[in-house]
C-alpha cells in the first residue's frame, strides 16, 4: 500500500453515516474509494455537483461531468447539478458536514497553507478558503514531510495562510492529530512508526497522552 493510500485509508475512517463530504483534489479524492461499505456519504464538488461518484477514465466516460480539479466522474442516483453560486451558499452556509483537504503547512493552532509557493507558478486556493471556513469538520490529509525532508507541521505557518485556526484534525502517514486550543493532541501513531519518529518529524510541539493508539 502507497504512503497515499495509506493517509486514505484512515481519512476514511472519519466518514459518518448520511454526512455531506468535500474532497479536495489530489490525495483526498481517494478518501471515496476506501468509505466503509455501511457508511453512506454524499459527495459534494465545488463546481456544482452534490451525490458525485468516482473518478473514472475520460474514454468511458461523459465528458461534461468533471470534478472541481478538472477529472471525469460519475454521479449516484438522486444526484443533482447546480450553479457555483448555489455550490458556495450550500458551503458558506454551513451545510457540508467534512472536507478534507491537502496542504503544503499546518501549524499547532490549527491555520492551513494549501496554496502559493512563494517565486513559482502554482494553482491558486481554489474553494479551499469557503471549504474550511464553512464545513463542520476540516481533515488535513497530506504527508508528515515535504520532499525535502522538512517538517510540514509547524510551530507557525510561513506560506500565505488559506485560513487561520480552521482545521480540527491532520492525518499523515505517521499520526492522526487532534487540533486543539491547547495544542495538537497525538491520538494515533501508524504501524511500524515510533513515537520518537513523529516527534523528530514534527516541528510543533506535540501534546501525548498517556494511551497513543495505533494504526
């Protein structure tokens, strides 16, 4: 199993029954694909789209229904298609129970860098800025460390923030950690990782509890 799918895996695990989910693209599109087989989620996509169902070649595929990052997708029975306007209401208004998002930084109070890297050309933050702002719960799944080696959770955001003190819970390939107004709670460390590996790898300071489950 991939580091990716790994992070998927247990982002899947949070999944409610009947909730209204937003995957970010990237790494949280594949959340979907391990949903547990009782729990039934309705997808929402920024562009439009509420009950949208997986990712499939363009080949097989109708072409004019795509997800918010541009790729061919199937809808479940019952699903709808509407306006961004309706799209943005839906999400400002507090109606989208999770979304769960990428990011390039998180910081111990919870603020989020998912866009703009400082002298390069990249996307810019998409609807992450409404998404984390009106949605019920924010799930940041993304590796523990950059290419480079450098910790991505930080004492101090120093990209461009996308939202300030938003995300409640960040889940990597090594841990699964709470944010909280007294700091990140270590709750879950994976498989074949070592307490003494999630603290070097995490620039924040980690709060740990007496019970650190595993995952």
């Amino acid at each position: 199993m991939s580091v990716k799918e790994k992070i998927a895996k247990r982002v899947a695990m949070e999944m409610k029954d009947g909730h209204v989910v937003n995957l970010g693209i990237g790494l949280p599109t594949m959340v979907a694909d391990y949903t547990p087989e009782d729990v039934t989620i309705c997808l929402q996509s920024e562009n439009g789209i509420l009950g949208m169902g997986a990712v499939v070649p363009e080949e097989s595929s109708d072409r004019n229904i795509v997800n918010a990052g541009g790729r061919t997708v199937t809808v479940e029975t019952g699903a709808c298609y509407f306006d961004s306007a309706t799209s943005f209401a839906i999400i400002r208004g507090g109606h989208v129970d999770m979304t769960v998002l990428g990011a390039l930084q998180v910081d111990e109070r919870g603020s989020l860098a998912s866009h703009i890297i400082p002298g390069k050309m990249v996307p810019g933050m998409g609807g992450a800025m409404d998404l984390v702002t009106g949605s019920k719960k924010v799930i940041i799944a993304m590796t523990h460390t950059a290419k480079d080696g450098s910790p991505k959770i930080l004492k101090q955001i120093t990209l461009p923030a996308t939202a300030v003190e938003k995300v409640h819970q960040i889940v990597t390939e090594l841990a699964v950690i709470e944010v909280t107004k007294e700091g990140l709670i270590l709750r879950e460390i994976a498989e074949g990782t070592t307490l003494e590996e999630v603290v070097e790898k995490t620039e924040a300071p980690l709060i740990i509890p007496e019970n650190v489950r595993q995952f």
